[in-house]
C-alpha cells in the first residue's frame, strides 16, 4: 500500500497539481489584499463623496431589527447579519483572480507549439463531389469507377 502510495504521489500531474495549489493559495492571498488594502478604500473613497464614508466590510443588514454600527458590534451581540459588503469584495477578488487566470492561460496556450495538420482521411468523388474514404476504389453514393489520380484529397 505505501508503495502504492507513494507511486500516486510522485506521479508528474500529482505534483503539478500540488504545486499549482500552492501557488494558487499564495496568490490568493496577494489579490485578497490587493483587493481588501488598495482597491475597496478607492471604491470606499470614490463612493463615500456622494453617500458619506463608506467601509465595505461593514455593509451589512441586521436580521434582528436591531441598528449596529460595525459588523464587530453585531456578532458581539450574537445578531445574525446578512454580509453584503464582505460579498462585494468576495466578487472582486474573485474577478480580478479569474481575469488573471484567463491572462496567464492564454499567454501560455501562445507559447504551445501549433499541432500539426491532420492527415485527411477522406477524398473528393470526381462525379459527385461528395466525401468518401482514401482507400475506396467506387464511390458508395454514384456507384461510379474512380481513377485514383482523378479523386481530389479533402482537408
């Protein structure tokens, strides 16, 4: 069973995976700062002209009718708190991590060397034009004869 085991884990996409979730945790933690530290006190700084000072992480509705001033000051009193704000930042974090990905990804799939041409499988009947294997020697829809310098190779 350890043998077993340790041939698993030591498999190439195993430990590609594992790597690839670490690096994914890591940077994570770099876009929920940059989302928590940089961009909401923008967004906190650009909306709170119109409706005042805004603090994303404590938008939140009390669902005991009660009024709070911090999402710390409704857990304190055991309120349960529906948390838009925190779900807010949620979505940008999760945007700017998907638009990332998206980036990297494709700037990868550029790197990757383009697959060679298929080899075609088929040709063109000279009478019906239709699409019939290499190898055949009577076109299986016009019944016709073919001259195998005549058929043309379809892609």
């Amino acid at each position: 069973m350890w043998k077993e085991f340790k041939e698993f884990a030591t498999r190439g996409n195993v430990v590609d995976l594992s790597i690839g979730v670490i690096i994914g945790g890591a940077f994570g933690k770099i876009v929920t700062s940059l989302v928590d530290d940089i961009i909401m006190p923008v967004i906190s700084l650009l909306t709170g002209k119109v409706t005042g000072n805004v603090d994303f992480a404590n938008l939140f509705i009390s669902l005991d009718g009660n009024k709070y001033r911090t999402l710390a000051e409704a857990a304190e009193n055991g309120a349960a708190t529906l948390n838009y704000g925190l779900f807010i930042s949620a979505l940008i974090d999760f945007f700017i991590i998907a638009f990332s990905i998206f980036i990297v990804i494709r700037q990868i799939n550029k790197l990757r060397p383009k697959p060679a041409p298929a080899e075609p499988t088929t040709k063109a009947c000279p009478y019906c034009i239709s699409s019939i294997p290499l190898e055949a020697t009577r076109c299986p829809n016009c019944t016709s004869l073919l001259d195998t310098e005549e058929a043309q190779v379809v892609d």
